[in-house]
C-alpha cells in the first residue's frame, strides 16, 4: 500500500497525463502561454517527458534520476498553471476560476509527491 501510494499513483498520474497530451492535444495546445510559441512541439514534448517519467518512477534503477526529471518539468509547466488563472475567463469552460487558482499551489504539492516518490525504496 506504502509503494501505491508514494510511487504508483503518481506514476499513474503522469502516465496518463502523458497519454492525454497525444490522445487529446487540444487542451494542452490552448494552455500554452502564447509569449512561448511552439504549442504543439511543447505539448509533444512535455506529454513524452510525462510518459518516460511515470515510467521511470516504476523502475527502482530509474526512480531518483525520473524524480529529479518530473520536479524539473513541474517547473517547466507552472507557467501554464499561471497562464490558465490569470486568463480563467478563458478557461471557463474547463474549470471555474477557483479551481484554476488552486492549480497553482497544487504544482507544489505535486512537485514534493514526486521528491517523495523519487526517495521511495519500496519495492513494487
């Protein structure tokens, strides 16, 4: 239950993040701040980290460099986070601007599940 919990669910979380980022792009395209250009190329990018991360999170050899590579993309991708409340009216129709507003914050969270995740000597 200790590795489900510490390993397995954000493992799960960023695998299917990841998939997400292929199967339904558009999403991910619109929260692209426009000042970075290269939605699709960004999206294609992050979506194949999440992937190569979720997975490497199971691997016990892989876990800490996977760790160290999903905190580094969680900072990569909080301007999104930022982008997406700072503009919620033009999110509407995803969430409500609160839950925009709490994505922010949450970023945290995840990036200290992930540090928690990467120091997990759990086996699976």
């Amino acid at each position: 239950m200790r590795f489900l919990l510490r390993t397995g669910l954000p493992a799960a979380l960023f695998l299917t993040s990841g998939v997400l980022h292929f199967a339904r792009p558009a999403l991910y395209l619109s929260i692209v701040p426009p000042q970075f250009g290269h939605a699709a190329a960004l999206v294609a990018i992050s979506g194949a980290a999440e992937i190569a991360g979720g997975i490497g999170l199971l691997v016990p050899a892989t876990r800490s460099a996977a760790g160290i590579g999903l905190i580094a993309l969680l900072l990569a991708v909080w301007p999104a986070n930022w982008y997406m409340a700072l503009a919620a009216d033009r999110f509407a129709d995803v969430a409500p601007a609160w839950v925009l507003w709490l994505r922010v914050p949450l970023q945290v969270l995840l990036v200290g599940w992930v540090a928690i995740a990467r120091a997990s000597d759990a086996p699976p």
